[in-house]
C-alpha cells in the first residue's frame, strides 16, 4: 500500500518549493473530469415520449422503461389500456388529448409510491364491481402525489385516496353517470388520509361528490360539486379539516359532516338541495367548529343539527329555504350571530323547549319591531321559533296550513306567551338592517 501511494506525497524542489508529483497531478485531473461530466449526467431524471405511433407506445411498457424522477410526455391518442400500476417517483404529462380508456375491465391507473404527478390525461371507462371499489386513479401508501387537470368519465369511482398524505388534487373534472346509489361511486374519496389539499374540482353525476372518512387536516376550496345522487360533500370521523368558497348546489341530500370536530366551514354556496330528506348542510356529533360566511339558499333545511355543540354561526345569509335552521335536540353552547334571515318559510325550528344556545344580532325578514334610540338594533326582542314550525315537526301533514290565518293566530298566541316554544330562545338584540 505504501509503494502504491508514494506518488502522491510531494516532493521537495530546489529552492525548498514543493510541488506534486506529474503522474499523480495527472491522475487526479482526470478523476475530476470524470466526476463532473459523468456524474452529473447520470442524476438527471430523463424524458421518455409515448405515442400510437412511436418506439414505446403504452403507458405501461413506458413505466417499465423509466427510472425514479423521469418524466413521460404522452402524445395525443387513445391508450386502451387498465390496471397501470406506477411504482417510482414519476411525472406524466399529457401533450394534447391523451386518453387512458380502461375499457370497463377495472381499475385504470394506481399509485404505489411517492412523488407521482398525473398532469392534464383524460381517464374513461372504468370497470364496474360489487366487490371492489375500481377507481380512475387509486393513490395508495402514496406522499407528495399530485393529480391535476384531469377529466374523468364513465366512471365507478374517480379519484381515490388511500393512507396517503402530503397530496394536491387539482383542477380536476369527474362527470359520471349515476342513477342508482347501488351501482354507482364517489368522485373524490379520501380514506385514512392527512395533509391534502382537494382545490377547484368540478365533480358531478356521482353517487358522493367529496367524500372523506379518517381523514385529517384536509382543506377543500373552491370545488363545484352538483347533481349528485347522494351528497355534495360527506365526511366521517375526520378532525381538523377546512373547506371553504365551495358551490354545493342539486344534490339529493345536500352536505353531511358527521362525527367530527374541529372543522371550519367558511364561504361556501349550499344551493337547490331539495327533497323530503334534504338539506344544504346535515351536522351531526360535531363539535368545536366554525360556520362562517356561507350561502343558504333554496334548500328544504338550511342547516339540521343534531347533536352538535360548541359552534360559532356567524356573517352566514340564509335565504328562500323552507327551515333555516332545524334544531334536534342535544345541541348546547352553540351561538348565532351576525346571520341574516330572509324570507325562510321557518327561521329556526325545535324540537324541545330547553334551549342552551344564543342568538344574539341577526337580521330577520319577518322582524316587526321598531328602533327609537336609533343604535341599529331592534328595541324589542324576536322570537325566531314559531309554534307553527312545532306543530309541523311533529305532525308534518300539517304543513299545507302554511300562509293561512290559522298558523297566524297560533304563532302570535305562542309569542304573547310562549308553552311549546323555548322561553329563552330570542334574539335580545334584532338588527334593523342586513349584516351583509
């Protein structure tokens, strides 16, 4: 070893300089030269070309073909092709209208690793099971996955998320066909999932538009998700969530967040959800959170909320819905402030006399008080519940009275003196104009 390494030592030249030895001085000059030119060169990710007519031609011999980081550029065409499994980091980007059609035999793409983005494809035909939850994309066990600029149809399931985190969904749009629940799947479905963000989607047709479950700290912005069979948004057992400047408008049973606390609800537009079990948005067991600034309009129930507690309604509009608000029981520490009320059949209706909850500066349409010290706020306090919307609840028939004198006369003998209503249940201070 010595002998081996003795031409590297320097040596010492008149004078007293030093200087290397020629043939190590040489050696290591073209190790260098090698370093840079080689190394470099082998760590950039490549780029592979798929077209109907070129040397690769499928997705999954592309695959296959491509090393971690690599992109695939997939030329306009149709790839008739099913169950393509990615399984390294990869980009693929449509160049024109690339079309992935599964043929109705199954799953079309699943995601098995990390950093995988699917950019502008469009992915049709998806098998329908009764055993398997077949989707346009599956991303599984996957990180820092993004899927963008999407158009799925003829679909089962779209978009489907599983123990993933870290992702983006984005700009997609899933048209299906659904008419029955039974043979029909979710748009975008997040399943044991935490730090996604799920923005500017156009989901419809389906059975759920956005559906989570287990699903933590999750924000869904500016979605548009109509003419679905069951809910516009559906989410279990998921904390920490926002969602916020959404459109849910014609679903079958409107938005339904159950069994989850900590959710913020800001911006968004529940509109047309009409049914005899409908409503713009279903809470129910949910805890600690936010109703902010959102758009009721035209929905059987603007809001039904059943268990619920500890929920701050503020600066909402809730406008030409058949209830505003129907309470069921066990609803405590919840407070209604700064909300405008316009032109509901019912603003607020109950199902029990107790009443833990505060309302406190909203606007109300049917507000009939007068304002002398001038200070914007009603002089005389409003009671919101009527009788009537009681007597309804109980005894839903009785709904065809609505308008008539007799309703009249009831609702104005329970306010001189309230039996079946809430006695605490007013608004001590009306506002004499519109909040927003």
């Amino acid at each position: 070893m010595a002998k081996r390494l003795t031409y590297l030592r320097p040596r010492v030249a008149p004078h007293g300089s030093t200087f290397p030895d020629a043939a190590g001085a040489l050696s290591l000059i073209l190790l260098l030269t090698l370093c840079l030119t080689w190394v470099p060169a082998l760590a950039q990710p490549g780029t592979i070309r798929v077209c109907p007519d070129c040397g690769v031609s499928s997705l999954r011999e592309a695959i296959a073909l491509a090393t971690a980081h690599d992109t695939l550029l997939i030329g306009a065409g149709t790839y008739r092709e099913s169950e393509i499994a990615i399984d390294k980091p990869l980009t693929l980007i449509a160049e024109g209208r690339a079309v992935i059609d599964g043929e109705k035999k199954g799953e079309v793409i699943t995601i098995e690793a990390d950093s995988v983005t699917i950019d502008g494809l469009e992915v049709r035909n998806v098998g329908v099971s009764y055993t398997r939850d077949n989707a346009a994309i599956r991303v599984v066990n996957s990180r820092a996955f993004t899927i963008r600029n999407v158009v799925m149809e003829g679909l089962f399931f779209g978009i489907y998320l599983e123990k993933s985190r870290e992702g983006l969904v984005e700009d997609n749009t899933i048209r299906g066909e659904a008419e029955e629940e039974f043979n029909s799947g979710n748009g975008i479905q997040l399943w044991y999932c935490k730090d996604v963000v799920v923005t500017g989607n156009i989901v419809k047709r389906v059975r759920d538009g956005i559906y989570l479950e287990f699903s933590d700290r999750i924000l869904i912005e500016n979605n548009t998700s109509a003419d679905n069979i069951r809910y516009g948004l559906h989410f279990m057992f998921s904390n920490d969530d926002q969602y916020r400047n959404n459109r849910f408008e014609n679903n079958g049973a409107g938005v339904a967040v159950m069994f989850s606390k900590h959710i913020e609800m800001h911006s968004n537009t529940f509109r047309k959800n009409w049914g005899t079990a409908s409503f713009g948005l279903l809470l129910k067991e949910i805890n600690d959170a936010e109703i902010t600034g959102n758009t009721f309009e035209e929905n059987t129930v603007g809001i039904s909320i059943e268990g619920s507690n500890r929920i701050a309604y503020r600066g909402n509009v809730f406008a030409n819905n058949g209830w505003a608000i129907k309470v069921r029981g066990a609803c405590y520490a919840n407070t209604f402030s700064g909300n405008d009320f316009l032109h509901n059949a019912f603003d607020v209706s109950y199902n029990s006399n107790v009443n833990d909850n505060v309302f406190r500066g909203n606007f109300w349409s049917d507000y009939a008080g007068y304002d002398l010290d001038r200070d914007g706020r009603g002089d005389v306090p409003y009671r919101p519940v009527k009788l009537f919307s009681y007597i309804v609840n109980r005894t839903p028939e009785t709904i065809v009275l609505l308008r008539s004198l007799f309703m009249d006369l009831i609702d104005f003998s329970e306010k001189v003196s309230p039996v079946f209503t809430p006695d605490n249940l007013v608004d001590p201070y009306p506002k004499m104009k519109r909040n927003l």
